[in-house]
C-alpha cells in the first residue's frame, strides 16, 4: 500500500471515529446522520445540476475573484 493510500486510510479513520464521537458513541445516530447528510448534499447537487441544465451559472463573489487571482 502507497503513502498516500495510508494516509487517506487514516484520515478516513479519524472522520470516522469523530463522526461516532460526535453522536455519543452510538454507531445506529451516527448512520443516520450520515444518510441525513449525504441526502441533503444529493439534494444540493441535484439543485446545482438542474441550475447549470437551465443556463444558471453561479457569478463568484468580488471577494472570491480577488482570491483567484
């Protein structure tokens, strides 16, 4: 396994063992709020999708063009 193999791999851990921290241990609350986030970012996706389909492109932020740069 490659360096960075390993390293994504303990990342992955470590988001897992905080995700489980943050619902009290219990892994059933740590599943579901991991369905419910995982829905609402689809959701959000979708959203996008459908606003680029329409020709709705989003304009950055005169901060965000200056970061840019």
């Amino acid at each position: 396994m490659s360096a960075t193999a390993l390293s994504e791999n303990r990342r992955y851990e470590q988001a897992c063992d905080q995700a489980i921290a943050m619902c009290d241990g219990n892994l059933r609350s740590t599943i579901k709020a991991l369905i419910m986030a995982n829905e609402y970012l689809e959701g959000e996706l979708a959203e996008l999708q459908a606003a680029v389909a329409a020709g709705c492109v989003p304009t950055l932020s005169s901060h965000a063009r200056s970061s840019a740069a």
